[in-house]
C-alpha cells in the first residue's frame, strides 16, 4: 500500500529524472538541438500552416513527391469520387461569394474539396454555411467536400446542427482534428524520398503535435513511464496521485479565482466567473473582466474546448441577450488594433480578438492548453510580475485604456 513517503518518493524521482533529461539535453545540444523544430523559426501562424498544408497537397509542388501527399490525406478523408490524378490546382485563401477567404481550396475534374484551417481561432458567424454554400454553388453538379480541421466542434453560430447532420448524411461535411493530421504528416514523411522535404514533414508534425495538440515532448514522458513502471508501489503512487490531480486544480482555480478578484477590485475593475463551466470544465468555460459598471462588453477569456483547454482572449458581449451592431463592433475593433495589432471578429459574440502573434504576445501558448500542461497551474501560484493574476490585470489596464475614447460602443447603446 502506498504512504505519503512514497508518493513524496515518486514525485523526487520524476523531478530528480526530468531534471536529468534536461541537463543531457543542455549538455548535448550543440550536438543534437533536441529542443529545435524548424516550423517555430518559420512563420506558425494560422496562415503558415494553411500554406504548408496546401503546398504539400500540391501534386506539381516543389516538394517533388507527387501525389504522395494528396492520396495520404484523400484515405483519409475516406472520399473515393476524389483522385489525385485529377486534381486541376490547389488555392490558398480562395475568396468566396460572400467575401469570405477559404484556407486551402482543391479543384479537381469532378468536384472541390475545402479545407477550413481552425488550429486556434474560434468561428465567425454563418463562417461554414457560407463556406458550403460556395463550395456547393462551386462544384457546379459535381461531388464537393468541406473540410473543417480543428480539435473541437464548430460553433453552432458557424453551422447550425441541423445543417450540419444534413451535410454529414450526403457527405459533404466532415470534421478532422489535428491528432489525425499529424498522423497523415507522420505516414507521409515515412514515404518521402527526399531528406530534405522528410525533414520538414516531420518537424511539421511535431509542430502540431506539441504546439495545437499539446502533447508533451516524447523524450520525457517516456522518462516518466519509466520512472512509474520502476517499482509496484511507485504505480500505486502515481495512480493515487492521478486520481487526486481533479481536487488539486480545482483548489488551484479556486485561490486563481480570490487572487485574481482582489487584484482587480484594487484597481477599480470586476472580476466575472463562470463558477459552473469551470469546475466542470466545459466547453465556453472562463472569465472575463469587467472595464465599466456601463459597457454591455468585457475583457473574455474563454476556453473553446472541454477540460478546459484552447484558451482564448477578446472583447465580448457579457450575455447572449446583447446585440452588437457593426458600427460598434468596428469601432471597438480600431481601437483594441490600436494598442495591440490585427485581430478579428466572430459576431454575435467577439467584436474583436488577437490573431496569433498578438495572443501569443499576452498569453504563452503552453497556457492555452490547462489539460494537458503544467504552465498555466504554476502561474497561477507565481505572484511575481510574470504570473497569471498580475499579467491579467496588466491586460485588463492596458485594454482598459485601449477602450476609454470608445465608451459609447461598449456601453451599446440602443440610440446608436
């Protein structure tokens, strides 16, 4: 039976055997970069991404392995009127009739497949009707297929679920997350002939893998097991500890939650706390800030998966009884860009939110995922200027200067 002191013994060896990783890798990384990727020195944007997808599937691409690519993806997809040797051309970005821009559009002799790239960034409104509609009106009588690739559902505000089931039924709709794309990349570079483009299939891989699926670096979690499967009662140690991690967080949020609401109010601002959605960790979970007692808007943070994970930041409307117009929604959108740079709009909801490299600016990309990464729990506890709680509230000031010419637009009122 396991005691404290073997739970304390196991915990010691995990970090006295992480630390050892660490210290070989430091040691041997002028020999070995294990901590490299090539994908995190290229741009890695939503865009980037869309680009090196659409590039692979490219059967003329530079990547000079022909259909490789293409027929990995098309089994997939589990699509059989599509062929490689029938695909016309590969277009990113391909403007839609309703001035939409869809990431990767393939047109092949008898039919199109979209492809909408959703590794971060939440839905906009109507965004996959119109898609399928363009995509149906594009295929002229011929097989069309979108593609939505993201970790979780679309927002029903996106496709509503009736539609939906609709497009699924005919097949043409179909959702693939990035657990499966990184398995088509792995079987893919497995067949590449060129070391060159292996090289960066693989360092594509591991860039999904880690960066929008958050899995932890092989290397240590295969030193974890290790240590676990060591000893009986260190099993026994490690499953106790498991089964003990849900009440550790939750006591964690719950001291995140008085912390952060103190520092707020010491400031003048309001904390906003979906107690339910958190301590059950689903899906739309977060907080937000309230700016002023007036705006009918906040500062959100919201979490676009379940447990908890794909944490996102924005402007906000406080309750789905709230219409934002789009002079609004304009108005507040210049001046957050003003203060933090290009971001985008998701309506009814998200009159503004940060593209990738301005979130990542404010919020670390190892705190996104609080299910599967230490980070996030660590800063709560940090009351250093690098923690959580003194980085919301610096955020919150910051936007709450961003805002203060446009009072009107976040208060919505009914006059305007």
């Amino acid at each position: 039976m396991s005691t404290p002191a073997t739970i304390i013994d196991l915990l010691d060896a995990v970090r006295i055997r992480a630390a050892s990783l660490a210290e070989a890798k430091q040691r041997y990384a002028a020999e070995l970069a294990p901590d490299f990727n090539l994908v995190d020195h290229l741009r890695n944007n939503e865009v980037a991404l869309s680009r090196y997808l659409g590039l692979l599937l490219d059967t003329n691409g530079v990547h000079g392995q022909g259909e490789l690519f293409l027929r990995g993806l098309l089994q997939r997809l589990g699509q059989p009127g599509f062929e490689p040797q029938d695909l016309l051309r590969v277009e990113l970005e391909q403007r839609t009739h309703s001035g939409r821009f869809l990431d990767i559009y393939l047109e092949f002799r008898g039919g199109v497949i979209g492809i909408e790239n959703k590794p971060w960034a939440a839905d906009q409104d109507k965004q996959l009707e119109d898609y399928a509609r363009f995509l149906q009106l594009s295929a002229r009588g011929g097989q069309w297929l979108l593609v939505y690739a993201c970790n979780w559902e679309p927002s029903e505000a996106s496709l509503n679920p009736a539609q939906r089931e609709a497009l699924e039924q005919t097949g043409n709709f179909l959702r693939l997350d990035f657990l499966q794309i990184a398995e088509w990349l792995d079987d893919s570079a497995c067949h590449t002939r060129a070391p060159k483009v292996r090289l960066f299939v693989e360092a594509l891989s591991a860039y999904v893998r880690q960066q929008i699926n958050g899995e932890i670096d092989v290397s240590e979690a295969e030193q974890i097991k290790a240590v676990i499967l060591q000893k009986p009662e260190h099993l026994e140690a490690a499953l106790k500890v498991a089964l003990s991690i849900d009440q550790v967080k939750s006591q964690l949020l719950t001291e995140f939650h008085r912390a952060l609401a103190q520092a707020l109010e010491a400031h003048g601002l309001e904390l906003v706390w979906k107690e339910q959605l958190l301590m059950r960790g689903q899906k739309y979970a977060g907080f937000g800030v309230k700016l002023h007692p007036a705006h009918q808007l906040q500062l959100c943070f919201e979490f676009g998966d379940v447990r908890l994970n794909s944490l996102e930041w924005g402007i906000c409307r406080n309750d789905e009884t709230i219409h934002v117009n789009e002079i609004d929604a304009e108005t507040i959108a210049q001046a957050m860009e003003v203060a933090f740079g290009p971001g985008y709009r998701s309506l009814p909801w998200w009159p503004w939110y940060p593209g990738t490299g301005t979130r990542d600016s404010v919020l670390h990309e190892s705190e996104r995922d609080w299910a599967t990464s230490a980070e996030p729990w660590v800063r709560i506890q940090d009351d250093s200027e690098q923690g959580l709680v003194s980085r919301i509230v610096q955020l919150a000031l910051k936007t709450q200067h961003a805002l203060a010419g446009v009072h009107d637009a976040m208060c919505l009122h009914p006059e305007r």
